[in-house]
C-alpha cells in the first residue's frame, strides 16, 4: 500500500533533512524577491548574518531563513539583530531604516516543513519501490507506478506555495525607529 509506506518514510525523515531541504528551495521561490529586485533595490536571499547586509544608505530587501520566524507584532531576536547590528553588538546599524526584512511565520513555517516532508517521503517511497524491483522481489503495476507519480508531482508544487504562504512577516524599523513586525 503506497499510503502506508509513505506514512513509514515520512516518520524516518530526520528534523535536519528537511530543514536543509527547505534551505535549498528558499532561493528557488523567486516570488519572494521579484518585486524589489526589479526596483534597483539590493537584495539579499538567507544572509548568513548582519554584516552581509550592507549599511550604506541604500535600500535593502532580505529574505531571512526559518531560525527568524516571528509574529505579527512580535519580529524575532534574529530579525531585530539584523536590523539594530551591522557587524557586532558593539558596532550598531546606521541607516536601520533603510533594510526591510521577509521572515516566515512560525504557523507557516510548521506547514512548509510538513509539505517538504510529505514531499520526501514521497521520493523515498520511489526509492524502495525501485530497490524492490532491483532485487527481484515482485512486480508493480503501472496504475501504481502513476499513482506514486502524481503523489511525487503533486507533493512537489506544494513546496513552492507552502515557503510563499510561510515567508508572511515584514521585519522592519517604525518613524518611531522601534522594531516592528508585521
């Protein structure tokens, strides 16, 4: 039963792999630059810290990964750090007001985890199916080879607007120069 060996490859599928994977897809999601990158403004995709984003005066857009997850309301200690720092703690941001930053939400991120998840359980479902024809151990009909392979597909584009749903929250500084999340 392919639902069933994909429930049992789903539970196999470490915590770290999937969040790699998602690391991976989230440049791939060009949706979320295409609109600042088409404007002159300096876009920055999973900075791997503050002092990637320039404090030069100019506008910068950035696309932080899944460790910045914040609330409306309520930006992240990661987010606020990219905001207030421009290289250490001892050396603040300049021109804080001029960098927006796009973080996930954690209800969003929980379901692009889980799609990412399904999406790999998937492939590893075709996996032993292929290693099961390999060694000879029977046979498997076309009906299910093209069940598995709608599965596959249709897992794979949940991806892309699992990280568009997830990737909701806008980090940046208020006229009031307070960090806001919203």
């Amino acid at each position: 039963n392919l639902a069933q060996m994909h429930s049992a490859a789903a539970k196999d599928i470490s915590d770290e792999i999937v969040r790699a994977r998602l690391l991976d897809e989230i440049p791939s999601v060009k949706t979320l630059i295409a609109g600042a990158s088409g404007l002159g403004i300096h876009v920055h995709t999973l900075p791997p810290k503050p002092k990637d984003i320039e404090d030069d005066g100019g506008f910068h857009y950035a696309v932080l990964g899944p460790s910045a997850a914040s609330e409306s309301g309520k930006p992240s200690a990661e987010a606020k750090g990219y905001l207030d720092v421009k290289t250490n703690s001892g050396n603040p941001r300049v021109f804080r007001n001029a960098v927006i930053l796009l973080t996930p939400s954690k209800d969003g991120l929980e379901l692009a985890y889980n799609r990412i998840r399904e999406y790999l359980a998937w492939e590893q479902v075709r996996l032993d199916l292929d290693e099961q024809l390999k060694q000879k151990k029977g046979t498997i009909d076309v009906a299910r080879l093209q069940t598995l392979q709608i599965n596959i597909e249709k897992s794979r584009s949940k991806i892309a607007d699992a990280i568009k749903q997830a990737w909701c929250i806008v980090c940046t500084v208020s006229d009031t120069n307070e960090n806001q999340a919203f």
